[in-house]
C-alpha cells in the first residue's frame, strides 16, 4: 500500500466521527421530546405507522450514529441512514429549497432563521456514500473485524 493511499484511509475518521455524532444528536433530541412528539409531526406528514415510524427513526439515528463513530458494520447501517435521509428531504425539507440556512429577518438578538432546505441531507447522503465504498477505515470495529478474521 502506498503511503498517500495508507494517509488517505485516516481522512474517513473525522468524517465518520461527524456524521455518527450528528445522526445521535438528532436521535438525542427526538428521545428527549419523546418518540411519540416526533410521531406527530409524521402523523402530520402523512406516514404510515407514524408512531412506530419515530421509534424506528430515533432508535436508527441513536444504534446507527454509535455505529458509525466506532466504525461498526458502516455499509449495512449507512443503507437504512441513506433511506432516513432521503424520506426526511422529500417529506419536510425539499419544499424550502436547497440551501440549509436561511436568514429570514434580524432583531436585537439577531439573525431570524427560517426552515432548513435539503442541502444538509444531501451532505449526509454523499459522507454516507463515501463511507460505504471506502470499506473499514483505521480505528474501527470493521477493520478490527477484518484482521480477526484472516487469522
């Protein structure tokens, strides 16, 4: 392995440490509320099962982003954080717009921001994507898993 490529497999931590601890803020957040207070804003929206949907959504971003920030199974587990993803752009954000934030208005306290657009699920998406086809990166359980099994 050439050295370029060996330094290259360490840029994957930071953005798998990034990503899994922002998928468990969310997942945090959504535990605290409570799944059923998620549940009704799915209700809402309009998805099935919308009670059952907030306790599989939270329960992935908590499992998942763990999963992610320990390197643990990321191709099987980025698949249903992908799909996560791309349901929460096509049902909340896609109607903002692209760009993530959006100053609204200014007052005494500051800027007023208004709902985010889809910008940030697509970077979720893409760093999702490039953790899937770069494979076990150094510090993580997938490579620590890969080394156990060819001895």
């Amino acid at each position: 392995m050439q050295k370029g490529t060996s330094l290259a497999q360490w840029s994957y931590l930071p953005l798998r440490f990034v990503m899994g601890t922002g998928f468990m803020v969310h997942g945090w957040a959504k535990w605290n509320r409570g799944p059923a207070t998620f549940g009704k804003l799915l209700q809402f929206l309009g998805v099935p099962l919308p009670d059952f949907a907030a306790w599989i959504v939270t329960l992935l971003e908590l499992i998942g982003g763990f999963a992610m920030i320990i390197g643990a199974f990321v191709t099987i587990i980025s698949i249903p954080l992908i799909i996560s993803m791309l349901v929460a752009m096509l049902t909340v954000n896609l109607r903002y717009g692209f760009s993530a934030i959006k100053t609204i208005g200014l007052n005494e306290s500051g800027p007023i921001f208004g709902p985010p657009g889809y910008e940030i699920n697509l970077l979720y998406i893409a760093g999702l994507l490039i953790l899937m086809v770069a494979g076990a990166s150094p510090w993580s359980v997938d490579r620590w898993l890969q080394r156990r099994s060819r001895t």
